[in-house]
C-alpha cells in the first residue's frame, strides 16, 4: 500500500513539473511577436521590383495563355448575368453545339492573329526555338509527330500554331495544324482562339479532311499523349511510342510524309512519379482518357511557388521526311516497318543534337511502351 502511495505522489510530481515546462514555454511563444510577412519571404524568392519590361511582358504573356482555359469560359458565364445579351449567348451556343464544324474540318486559321506580339513575347519568355535539318516542299502533305509531349506542350504551340519562331518563313507553303482533344472544342470562347491559331481536333476524320485539302497541309500530332505527360520529369526523355501505330496509319493511307519532331527542354517541369499527385493523375487518366497538367511550378510575382511553367530553353529539331508509299489498307507489317523507320530518325536527331540540348540531362532517351 506505501509502495504505491509513494508510486501515486512520484507520478503526480512528474506531471506538476511537466505541465509547468509546458505553460512556460506556451507564454514564450504568445510573448515572441509574429512575423507572418517575414516568414513568407524565407521561403518565397520573390521577383525584384526592378525587371524589364519587356521580361514582365514575356511572363504576362505565359501567364493569360496557361489560365485561357480557365478565364474564357468564366468570362462567358460572366456575360450571362446579363440578361439582354441572352439572345445572343444563346445563338453563339447553338452555332458551337450543333452547327460549327470546324474543329473537323481544318479550322479557322488566321495568319493576322498567329503572328500577334503576344506570341513573340509568349516564345522568348522559355526562350522556344526550331532547327530545321532540311527543307520540305510544299508538294505533298506531312504528318509531323512531336516528342516528347511534356507537361503542356509549349514548345508544339510556339512552333506549330502561331509564327512567334517562324515556322511558316522557314517553311513555305506548309500550313500547319497543331491537333488537340475534342472536348477543348467545347469550351465557349476559348475555342475560337485555338481556332484561330489553326489548332483543329485530332479525331480520324478531322486529320483525313485536312490532309486530303491538298498539298502543303500539314498536321502535328503530340504521340504520347496523356499517358507521356505523366512520365514528364526534368532531364528525362521517356517516350510512350512503341503502341502508337495510329498517326503512322492515317500517313500512310493518304500519302503523306511523316516528320519526327524532338523538343529538347519540354519536360523540364517537375513532376514527380510515385507521389500522391501522379497517383490521382493516373486515376483521372483512366477514368476521362486524358491527364490535368498538375505540376509544380513559379508564379506571376515569385520564382518558386505557383503553375506557372518555369523559364527553360526549349528547343525543337524538325527531323527528315520519311516517304511513304500510299496504301488505303497497309498491313501491321508495313506499319512496323515505317515505325521503326521513325524510330531511327528520331534516334537520330536525339544522338545528333543531345550534347549541344541536352546536357543536364540524367538518362538516354528511353521509348518506355
């Protein structure tokens, strides 16, 4: 009975002192002030009041194109709180659901608005640029595949759908078509910009009705899609190639010839495999058939928080042609064969040009699946 008397009377002890340490400490912390703005600045790196201007421009630029997709149709549901314009948002709905065609049938390109400022200041914010290996003639149509596809695809959009590095004057006569998802067709207003930059839908039919419109058409289709995206990390070229037989199919069927693109410095984003993120990107993948380009990033006013993609060279070699011999019917075999034909030009340019692009990087190009 003492025994535990004294074993009751310890413990008590025990916790009179620990509670006391405990409280003292508490009425430290509420006595130190807090310095909420200091902290955030330990661990933000803010951008410097003093930045060029035209370096702010680059940046805005990249910021109104990474949220379009956001702000256009909020924008359109803002017009919709205003009730006499009704008629006129309902008509323009109607024409998108039931009437515009063409996001199937080439688009509606503008050179005017592909060759605005903005897309000037959109390709040096990276900086983007294109190497051309050897000339195209504008005698025939081109199935352009582009590797790797990246976090977004910014390299595809500065080359391929606006004339911010020139695509047009260092090929002419080629009219190029940077092909997306269908369902970005169906975001009001937004739409009609990528319309005008000449991007079009990449359904079958769509990429049959602009190659069979004559010669010079041209068609870029990003190979890897939603299941490359994922694989997208910093100083690694994974390719998801080996099963994408279907771009080479439509090549081959119309006669046109195919063109390996490799962007250097497209996956320099991080993006980390293994994370909770790519678990829930690899689970909205399967369920919609395409991935949210979630990553980390730098913002519009700091350098290491936020979506925005950071400043990183991207450079995009136009391999050589492989010609084609048209076949409304080729065979897997005759696919394989002009596969793997691709597969050696793209090899090629990535041994050609990995040392002068490249050297950061942590492996060898790897075509994964």
């Amino acid at each position: 009975m003492e025994v535990r008397k004294a074993f009751t009377s310890a413990t008590r002890t025990v916790s009179s002192s620990s509670l006391r340490e405990r409280l003292s400490s508490l009425s430290s912390l509420t006595t130190a002030p807090l310095k909420p703005v200091a902290n955030l600045h330990a661990h933000i790196e803010f951008v410097p009041a003093k930045i060029p201007r035209k370096r702010r421009l680059q940046t805005l630029a990249v910021a109104i194109w990474s949220t379009a997709v956001v702000w256009a149709p909020f924008f359109f549901f803002y017009l919709i709180s205003f009730p006499p314009l009704w008629p006129l948002l309902a008509a323009y709905w109607i024409w998108v659901a039931y009437i515009d065609r063409s996001p199937e049938h080439g688009g509606r390109l503008s050179p005017w608005f592909r060759s605005l400022s903005f897309w000037r200041y959109f390709a040096e914010y990276y900086p983007a640029s294109f190497l051309k290996t050897c000339d195209l003639p504008p005698d025939r149509p081109y199935v352009f595949g582009y590797h790797p596809h990246g976090i977004i695809g910014m390299g595809a959009i500065c080359t391929f759908a606006t004339e911010s590095i020139g695509f047009s004057a260092a090929f002419p006569g080629i009219v190029p078509h940077l092909l997306t998802l269908t369902s970005n067709f169906r975001v009001p207003f937004y739409r009609d910009i990528i319309l005008a930059m000449g991007i079009c839908s990449v359904s079958k039919q769509s990429c049959s009705n602009i190659l069979k419109s004559g010669p010079g058409q041209a068609i870029t289709i990003v190979v890897g899609g939603a299941a490359e995206s994922l694989s997208a990390h910093p100083g690694t070229a994974d390719l998801t190639l080996r099963k994408r037989l279907g771009f080479i199919k439509i090549a081959i069927q119309h006669g046109a010839d195919l063109v390996p693109v490799f962007s250097f410095g497209e996956n320099d984003m991080p993006n980390q495999k293994g994370t909770t993120l790519y678990t829930l990107q690899k689970k909205f993948q399967n369920l919609f058939g395409f991935t949210l380009p979630l990553f980390h990033g730098r913002g519009l006013l700091n350098y290491n928080l936020g979506l925005m993609p950071y400043r990183k060279r991207i450079v995009a070699v136009v391999g050589h042609p492989i010609h084609v011999v048209q076949c409304d019917k080729p065979t897997l075999e005759e696919i394989m064969q002009v596969q793997q034909q691709y597969i050696d030009e793209l090899m090629w340019i990535w041994n050609t040009y990995k040392d002068d692009f490249a050297r950061a990087r942590t492996r060898e190009l790897n075509i994964i699946e």
